[in-house]
C-alpha cells in the first residue's frame, strides 16, 4: 500500500512539474513571436519607404526619358492618340 502511494504522489509530482514546464516553454515562446512581429513591422516599414522612394525615383527616370523626342512617344500619355484612332476605325 505503502509503494502505490508512493508512487501516486510521484506521478502527481511530475504531471504537475510537465504542466509548469510546459507553461513556461509557452511562455518563451509567446515572447519570441511578439519579438519577431515587431521585427517584421519594422522591416515591412522600411519596404513601404524603400518602395516609395523607388516610385519617385521611377517616375522622375520615366519624366526625363519622355521629354527626349525619341521616346516621347512611347512614354507620353497614349489617351488621347487611342481616341483618335477608334474615331478614325469606326468610320
């Protein structure tokens, strides 16, 4: 009788010592994702002002670009030359 509570007041200790060990490994592990979403806020952060940086520095490259004769045509506003050409088919 004496070894089955014994052994019983084993078990409850290591249950209870696995349950505690467990809640802290959660724990370690909810404090290592908190960190990591931060640092992904922070990166994603730096891409939306690198990107903003990449369309203004686009938008000047295609502005100098379209005021070489050459080019012009290609990089201008095409609206209105592709009006005239659906009036000029539809005749």
């Amino acid at each position: 009788m004496t070894a089955l509570v014994l052994s019983q007041t084993l078990f409850y200790f290591t249950v209870s010592f696995a349950i505690i060990a467990l809640g802290i490994l959660a724990g370690m592990i909810a404090y290592h994702l908190v960190k990591i979403t931060k640092e992904l806020r922070r990166i994603t952060d730096n891409l939306g002002g690198a990107s903003d940086e990449l369309r203004d520095s686009l938008s000047d490259l295609i502005e100098r670009l379209s005021s070489l004769p050459i080019l012009s045509m290609f990089l201008n506003d095409r609206g209105d030359r592709a009006g005239h050409y659906k009036k000029g088919r539809s005749k």
